[in-house]
C-alpha cells in the first residue's frame, strides 16, 4: 500500500483496499440492522405488551360497561374517570364531555394520550403539547389561544364526536348540571353552549 499522492490510499491491483471499504460497509450495515432491531424489540415491549393479558383484561371490562347515562360534569367529578380510580375513561374537548372507554389504549393511563384521561384535554389538543403544562386544574375558558387552535379544539371536538359516545357537558364555576331524559339519553344529545 502506498500513498497515491491525494491522501488515498493505493493498493497494487486496488483490491486489498476495496476489500478494506467493503469490510466497513458491511460492518455498518450490521450496526444499523441490530440498531433498527433494538429499536423494535424497545417499540414491542412499550406498546405490544399492552395488549397481553392485561390489556385484553381493561378491554374486556371496558366492553362490558353499560352505555354511560348522559349527565354533566365538575372538573372535580369528571377527574375520577380517569381509568386508573375507575375503568371507565372520560374526557372533555371544548366544553363537551366523551367517554373514550372503548379507546382506552390511547387514552387508558398506559396509553400516550393518558395524560387526558379525567381532565380537559382542549388546551393540549389546540396546542399539540403531551406535558402537564397543557393541563388546567381549575376551569379553563380556551380564550387566550389563537384562531388556529381554536379551530384545532373544534376539529378534534369533531371527530371525538363521530368516534365516541357524548356524554355531557364540562360545567364551568357555578354553573348548574342539566337534566336530562331518558328519551335525551337515548338519542345523540348536541346541546350547545
């Protein structure tokens, strides 16, 4: 081997050198492949596990709750549904509460939206923040977020609504519960604010 004058190496018949490169490519090939393996075994165990015996159990007893009456809901009240104190999950998008039981998955206290599970989770949909500082513990109006998340809320309060059972409203501070009829129970309840 010698140098060939711009800092490469030459080898006689340029193959002992060729040979050397192709080593290293495949040595990073290896690295990436068991690189990419770590990262979905680490993926499985987060995520696959959860649907084992004990996930299959939360969904079993998900599925066999009865269709929740339709009721409003305290901040203070609507914190106990957060699948952790009781299996059934609640939450509220701009105002309207959803039970989001049957996507316990994503929003169940292992799931990555859990975080919303029992509180109103508007603030942090319109803003795309999973972190507590998205979270309100007391009464929050949504008035200083901008225009586009504000058609963020509305968006999301849409399609919770074409995936999840309505449930109620969010009360605000003082604000006193509706009551409801069994025949308002039973057909899809869109009272606006």
């Amino acid at each position: 081997m010698a140098d060939d004058g711009q800092g490469r190496l030459r080898t006689e018949g340029g193959r002992a050198g060729g040979a050397v490169l192709a080593g290293g490519e495949m040595l990073l090939s290896v690295g990436l492949l068991a690189l990419a393996l770590l990262a979905a075994y680490r993926l499985y165990l987060r995520w696959g596990t959860r649907n084992g015996p004990g996930g299959a159990a939360r969904q079993g007893e998900a599925a066999a709750l009865p269709r929740m009456k339709r009721r409003d809901f305290s901040l203070e009240q609507l914190r106990e549904f957060d699948g952790a104190r009781n299996p059934r999950i609640l939450l509220a998008v701009n105002g309207k509460v959803f039970d989001v039981t049957k996507g316990s998955k994503f929003y169940g206290p292992e799931g990555p939206y859990g975080i919303f599970a029992g509180r109103d989770a508007s603030r942090g949909l319109a803003t795309f923040c999973l972190d507590k500082d998205a979270l309100r513990d007391e009464y929050d109006d949504l008035s200083d977020l901008n225009a586009v998340q504000m058609e963020s809320v509305r968006e999301w309060e849409m399609q919770f609504k074409e995936k999840y059972d309505y449930v109620g409203r969010l009360l605000k501070p003082g604000e006193e519960p509706s009551e409801y009829t069994d025949e308002e129970d039973t057909k899809d309840h869109t009272k606006q604010e």
